[in-house]
C-alpha cells in the first residue's frame, strides 16, 4: 500500500491562506492579489529551480483536496466548476473532492476524474486508496483539509514549502491538530522557499 | 553599524516553548522534560554537524535576551541567579537582559557582563548597538522578546532553526507581529533541524 501523503505550501508563521477567501481572491488578504501567486512564487518565478517538487504534486495513484483548494468559496461552483487546473489537469487520476454538496463524477481530459466525496475525510481516502492500488495517496490541502487528516493519524508524510514572509492571519495549518513527532526526511533549500518533508511518526 | 539579527528554535508549528514554564522546567511543556533539551538536540545531540550555527550564537559585539532566557520565571533569580551560562558563559561581551527588577551589572569570567535592563526593548536595543560598535547585536529570544523586535521594526536578520515536531502551544514566534516581508538569506538542513536566515525587509 502506498503513502498518505500531505502537500502545502505555507508562511513561515504557519498559515496557508489568508482571511476574506473570495470567488475572485481564493487565497484571501494573502499579502498580493489574493490568487495565490504570492504564496506559490516558487512555482511560478522559479519553476526551473523547483521541477521536482512541482512535478510530485501530480504524482500520485489518487489525491484528495478540500472544497477551497478545488473550487471558489461561493458561487455555482458544485454544478458548474470543474477545478482550476483546466481541461486537462495534472493529476491524470482520480481527484476525490471532499464537499457538501453532491454531484456525479465530472471525468477531464488526461485521465482525471474528480469524485466529489460528501461523507467526510475517512470514506474519502478510503476511496482514494483503493483507486490508488499500491500508488501513494496525495492530500492536496488546504490547511483545513490536512489538518484533519493530521489530527485524524492518517498521514504518513507532511511535504512543507516553506516560503519567505508572514501573514499573521488566516487559515494555519496544524491549527487544532494534537502535537506531532516527526522525523525530517529530506529538506532542500531554493531561492524563494525552503521544502521540508517530514514523516508522521505519531 | 552591525546588524540587528535574532535567533532563535522553534517547533514546525512556530513554538520556541510550551506552556507551563516553571523554574524546573524552564521551557514548560515541550514535549520532553522542560528543560529546552528537546527544542535544541540540534545543538546537544549533533553538534560537530551544526558547529556554524552554534558558534554563531556566541559571535556578536553584544547581546540581549529576554528575562525568561537569562533565568528561571519565578524566584530570586534578579538577586541570585547568574543565567543558564555557568561562570564563564560564551558570549564574552555584554549581554542586555529585559527585566522590571533593576540590578547592579554582573560581570562574569571570560569577558561577559549581564546587564540588567527594565527600560524596554529600545533602551536595551540603544545600550546593545552603542556597546557592539561595528560588529552585530544577537536577539537571542525568547520569542516574547524577538516578537517585540520584529514588531517595532528593528530587527534586521532573523534566524530560525525549525525542528521536525509540533507543540500545538506554547509561547509562538511572530504572535502579534504585523506581516513581515522577508528574504530568504540561506538555508542548510540538518539531521534534526533545518536553519533557514532571513532579511527583514518590511
């Protein structure tokens, strides 16, 4: 069976996103436009510099994400939105969308399809990993979704890009989640974040 | 003019202590014993490998800390107590220490004097620069007083040693600091830790 693993970008003082998430700012006061470019400038300005980890965001036998990281906060978006990666997402797999809101599995291009999970967190990566046969699970995030995942002892891995201000507000990751023991496995410096991944001892 | 750096452990989730300090256990509930042993096994369990960072932290024209760095929360430390140092601490050189017990200086073997400072962060920070010269002045915390710092603005350099745990609470680093624009100076993983210094830009 593969790894549960979790994969986030975060402020230095802990927090994924800002206050005031909107249709149009999903990434709310994050300090810029509220899109997320500020957060995820390592992706964006210096893709080069981060293939390896940008890549290993798709790679995965099936992920999980939670209502905010596929879609806006408000609006249509559980009938009408099919995620912001497009026609033909990354994943190239099955993407359960933790949600409230029912609907039938919307199938992409590429070999994604993104199932949309009203039952909480445990069925969902219950589905995920028998879609994911011996292939890793991906928790997508946010915060919000990770941190049950975390709280819940369901994850083996927690990938952290750990990225160069603060917010001071907002959603924070590990908000509510018991303390952790963790074992760093890796860490690697890059010019505009630093990437941690840590297994989940306890 | 030197800079103006603090330094400073923290768990993943942004704690340098949990709560409960005590004067047994001056880094309260932490995971381990109290004593800081675990925030810091960086230090203690690893030492030849992090050499740089550790001798960093004695490498300044002056110093200043917080009163719960210099001694135990309660009891007659003002009086009696001369730091967690021994008799020849490391930093042979001034070392400002915040107090509201005012207390004649305390000279120490080696070149290092602990003066006692109940006038705030800046007339500590104004003593510390005018005492270093050209040469820098280390924070060297707790996170109360580096908060301080970076709140008022005078902090030019921030070194953070993350290590791979969460407390969940405690005394956090950046708690009531407005957002703070940084630079990403360097970072170097460790086994047990990963250092990352940052410019304080805004």
């Amino acid at each position: 069976m593969g790894k549960v693993i979790c994969d986030i970008t975060m402020s230095v003082d802990g927090f994924s996103s800002g206050l005031n998430q909107t249709e149009e700012r999903p990434f709310g006061d994050d300090g810029g436009d509220g899109s997320g470019q500020r957060l995820h400038a390592w992706m964006f300005d210096t893709p080069d510099e981060n293939r390896a980890e940008i890549e290993r965001l798709a790679d995965a036998g099936a992920f999980v994400m939670g209502r905010n990281m596929f879609g806006p906060v408000r609006g249509g978006w559980d009938r009408e939105w099919n995620g912001w990666w497009g026609e033909e997402p990354p994943f190239r797999a099955p993407v359960f969308v933790l949600t409230h809101h029912p609907r039938e599995p919307q199938p992409m291009k590429g070999g994604t399809t993104y199932h949309f999970v009203t039952d909480g967190i445990e069925p969902a990566l219950a589905q995920a990993r028998a879609a994911a046969g011996d292939r890793d699970v991906l928790v997508h995030g946010g915060a919000h979704t990770i941190n049950q995942y975390l709280a819940a002892g369901l994850a083996d891995e927690l990938r952290l890009h750990i990225v160069p201000f603060t917010l001071g507000t907002g959603t924070r990751l590990f908000e509510g989640v018991p303390p952790l023991e963790l074992e760093q496995v890796s860490s690697r410096p890059a010019t505009l974040v630093t990437h941690v991944t840590y297994r989940v001892l306890s």
